[in-house]
C-alpha cells in the first residue's frame, strides 16, 4: 500500500507558480484581507457570548457557539489540503468564502440556540478553509526563503482580526445587537469571493482535472472515520461532569465508540487510502512530528485563553464587553507586531530555531503568570502579563509554520499545512472542552448553594431579581474568580511540554539537502541569469506562458528556487 500511496502522491499535479512582485503584492493583499475576515468572524464572538446567552436563553449550552464551530473547523481542516491538490487552490478558496458569507448571514438570523450552533459549525468548516487556503497560497506562490516574510505578514493579519474582533462584536452587543457581527461579515466575504475570483491565478493544469477521476482518489473513509471519532470524543468531553454524569451510559458509549473509530481512522490512513488526509509518514520525520504536537498543544492554550480571559473580567470583575475586549488587546497587538518581526527576521537570517525558542519561552512565562490574576490585580500588570504572552504567540504561529515546511519536500507542503492547522484546530477544540469543563465543575463547588439555580459558565446571575446582599454578591464573583483560575492553571502544563519539545528540533535552515544537491550556482529564466535563491530576480523576470516551459524546465526551476 505504501508504494500505491507514493505513487498517487506523484500524480499530484504540482501548483508552485511563483509570481512577478507586482501580481504578487496584489495576491498576498486579497488573501491577507480574507484571513483578517475570517479571524474578525472567528474571535469577534467570544467577548458575546454572555449576550447571547440571555437573548437565546441558552445560559448552560452557549459554549457550543464556539466548541461547534472548532469541531466543525478542526473535522474538515485535515481535509482542505487534499481537496486543493486535487480541485486546485482557487475553486477550494473561492467555495470557502461563499461558505462563510451564506452561514454568517443565516447566524445573523437566528431564533434559537440550535440554529445558532449549527450555522456557527458551518462556518467553522469555511474558516478552516480560508485558514488553510490562504496560507497554501501563499506557499505556492513565493520562494521558501521569503516566505517566513510573507507568512509573518499574514500572522499579523491572524492578530489584527483577534484584535479587532472582538471590538467590534463588544460595539454591536452594547449599541444595537449581537447579530450585527455575523451581517457585518457576511457581505465582506462575499466581496473577497469576488475580488478573488478575477485575481487569484488559476491552478497549474486545472483545465485538464477530470472530476469523476479525481472524486475517486478522495479519501472518503478516513473522513467519515475521522470526523465521527472527534465528533463522538469532544462531545461527551465538553460536557462530562457538568450538563452529564461521567458514568453515564451516553457518555461511556460515546468515548467508546469515538476511540474505536480513531483507531479505525489510523488503519485507513497507513493501509486503505490511496491518498490519505493523514499520512501517518509524516509522523516517521522527527522534527515534523514534534513541531505538529507542539501545534496541538498550543493550539489548546490559545483558545482556551482567547476564550475565558474575557469571560473572567466580565464575570468575576464585572467589566462590560468593551472594556474586556480592551484587556484581551495586548496578547493580540503583541502577537501582530511580533509575528512580523519574526517574519523578516527569518527571510533575512534564514534561521528559525532561536525564534521558536524565545517564542515557547515568553508563552510559556505569560500563561503561567495568568495564574495571578484575581479580582484584586492591578489593570498594569494585567497589561504586562498579556503582552509577554502575546510576544510569545507572534513569535510562533507562523515560524513553526516555516520549520515545518522546511523539514518536509514540496511534494508534502499542502498536506503538512493542512494537517498543522487541524491539529491545532483540534487543541483548540480539545482546550474549550476541557475549559468548559473545569469551569463549570469548579463553579459547581465553589458557587453559594443559594445560587447554584442560577449558575451558568458564561454569565453571573441576575442579582437584583435574586435579592442578592453585597456580601452573597462577592461570594458568586469569588466563585468565578476561582473557576476561571483554574482553566488559567491547566494552561500551564501544555505550553511546559511545548518548550520542552524545542530540544527535538534542529534548525536546518531554508533549504533542503536534496534541493542543494541539485541546485546549480546560476540558472536562466527566459534569457536572463538569476542567482540562486533570489527570490525578488525570479519573481520580476518576465516569465514566458507555462504551456512554454517544458516539464524540466519547470522541475530545475522550482528545485532550484523554492
């Protein structure tokens, strides 16, 4: 099976089409405003949920507005990398977009909690593919040596979204309604669908895909054995102990048949799949396979953290949306700042290691000095507190992104990205399970008996109609104050075997050894002598069209200046 795997990676029609700075700029700039989008739409509803919660009625479930959408994301995420290599990058974008435009809209219209989360799952599906899509793209359209630059750029883009996000969900919650994030977004992605549709080039053979030929090397079984093991796992998880009791039939059953489906999804990958979403060889470079655990593991610290810390200023400080969304805004501008630092650090230096060092090392500082915080801490080291975090983040997110794709071949660069954002996609999902988890079974020991009616994780009780003293007031907040304190003190442990992991990785640098085997010193596009390696030279010469270039030609290309 595995010579039949190979030989269907092989058939992968190659999508490297470097550009002309020129068309470039105007790509990365479409593609950066669609992440910016998705990312406003993916964190803009956290700092709401307490809003949302009493306008739906759904105080003890509204945690699925954002466990549905990361499941939903983390379930097809694996998947976009093979739907690009076999549709092409364009038509994947492209229907990602429209995804997301239709599901905000209909979110915007929603009468209940369920159809709400349904919607929001939707979505999820196409932030994962705007997420994904992008970053291949990107990949696909400049050298390995600038991309820590461009990449670093569109993390800046991730930072600016969870930045603004979430103001601009606080402003429609407070002075006119919370639907308002989800109408706002719905017509901005569908204008990036169309913008994109004329810019974005067109996949390399993409007239000749055949698609009842390509349909049948789609990996159907992996995905239905994938999707139902974390469906079924993440469930009983998010609500284990606090909406269902942990010996419950349901819940047994569940985890059960989740394991047993992961296991089946495992064999599918290593013997069924011609071409599988997974493949567990990836798994066999050790680099690459530290780099993809330290993505899930942070993955699970950085949701769980964009997601409680502005629900522990509201509810156990008492602050409005606004004023936590301010809170939230160092780690956000920190990351933005740093993650283009880091980008043109690595493009000039051509090194990555002592990045993610530093990077692991302030994150890990920051979320254990979250531990901290209380009812009492001072706003200025709150502040302080979140910007070492933040740093740690920017200097992150996209640098590993770049190690990765550094230690795999071109031949893997769709899948390897694919798969690092599910699995951090999948952290992410773990994280706000168990978050919400730990919450609520610490708020259940923690809050006053006389209260326990009205507990909620996302929002405190409405103390006016519960006639409640000032002093049975401070003990509620009390509660939460604690509750939140240990979702901070779980953090921990993830991002300690993240910068512990750092002592597996190697830096290599920007270039393959088999690559520099067969990199020459010079080579000449279209009558002019590039030197190797500089990317600026190749992607201003005028190139002739592709059906010109003979398959050589293109292979000596791409080898020499990826």
């Amino acid at each position: 099976m595995k010579e039949k795997q190979v030989a269907a990676e092989a058939s992968v029609v190659d999508q490297t089409n470097l550009l002309p700075k020129q068309e470039l700029l105007v790509v990365f700039s479409v593609l950066a405003i669609s992440l910016f989008i998705c990312f406003v739409d993916q964190n803009g509803i956290g700092v709401i949920l307490p809003t949302i919660s009493r306008d739906l009625d759904a105080a003890n479930t509204i945690s699925w507005a954002g466990t549905s959408a990361l499941i939903a994301n983390t379930v097809f995420q694996v998947l976009f990398g093979r739907l690009s290599d076999l549709f092409g990058r364009k038509v994947v974008f492209l229907s990602a977009l429209v995804l997301l435009a239709v599901c905000d809209l209909l979110c915007g219209f929603s009468q209940n909690a369920t159809m709400l989360y349904i919607f929001r799952g939707l979505a999820g599906v196409a932030n994962g593919g705007i997420t994904s899509l992008s970053m291949m793209i990107v990949s696909d359209i400049v050298t390995l040596k600038e991309r820590g630059k461009y990449q670093g750029i569109l993390g800046a883009c991730v930072g600016m979204g969870n930045m603004v996000g979430p103001f601009i969900a606080a402003a429609f919650a407070q002075h006119s309604t919370w639907r308002g994030l989800f109408w706002l977004v719905s017509p901005l992605a569908a204008l990036c669908c169309v913008i994109c549709f004329f810019i974005l080039p067109a996949s390399n053979d993409s007239s000749k895909l055949d698609f009842r030929t390509v349909s049948k090397k789609i990996d159907y079984w992996g995905i239905l054995s994938g999707s139902a093991a974390i469906i079924l796992i993440l469930i009983p998880v998010s609500g284990g102990g606090s909406y269902f009791r942990w010996d419950s039939p349901m819940v047994i059953a569940m985890l059960a048949i989740g394991g047993i489906c992961a296991l089946a999804f495992l064999f599918i990958e290593h013997k069924v799949a011609l071409l599988p979403m997974m493949p567990l060889s990836l798994f066999e470079n050790a680099p690459v396979c530290i780099l993809l655990v330290q993505n899930f593991l942070f993955g699970i610290v950085y949701y769980s953290q964009l997601y409680y810390l502005p629900l522990f200023f509201q509810n156990a400080r008492r602050m409005s949306p606004i004023t936590s969304a301010a809170l939230v805004l160092p780690i956000t501008a920190a990351q933005m700042t740093l993650s283009i630092v880091s980008g043109q650090y690595i493009s000039r230096r051509e090194r990555y290691g002592e990045v993610i060092w530093l990077g692991f090392f302030l994150w890990t500082l920051g979320v254990g000095l979250t531990c901290v915080f209380d009812q009492n801490t001072p706003i200025a080291a709150i502040v302080v507190i979140l910007l070492v975090q933040g740093a740690g983040v920017g200097l992150i997110f996209q640098p590993t992104l770049v190690a990765l794709q550094a230690h795999c071949s071109k031949a893997q660069r769709a899948i390897v990205i694919s798969n690092r954002n599910f699995l951090r996609s999948l952290g992410g999902a773990v994280g706000l399970a168990i978050s919400a988890a730990a919450l609520q079974n610490s708020l259940k020991k923690a809050m006053p008996q006389e209260f326990a009616s009205a507990l909620s994780s996302y929002d405190t009780p409405d103390f006016a109609a519960l006639g409640a003293s000032p002093e049975q007031i401070q003990e509620v907040l009390d509660a939460y104050a604690k509750a939140s304190r240990t979702v901070f003190i779980m953090n921990v442990p993830f991002m300690g075997l993240c910068l512990l992991g750092c002592l597996l990785i190697k830096d290599r640098g920007l270039q393959r050894p088999d690559e520099l085997r067969v990199a020459q010193s010079s080579d000449t596009i279209n009558g002019v002598e590039v030197e190797k390696g500089n990317g600026d030279e190749i992607a201003n010469v005028q190139r002739p069209p592709k059906s010109d270039l003979n398959e050589e030609a293109k292979g000596a290309l791409v080898q020499e200046h990826r």
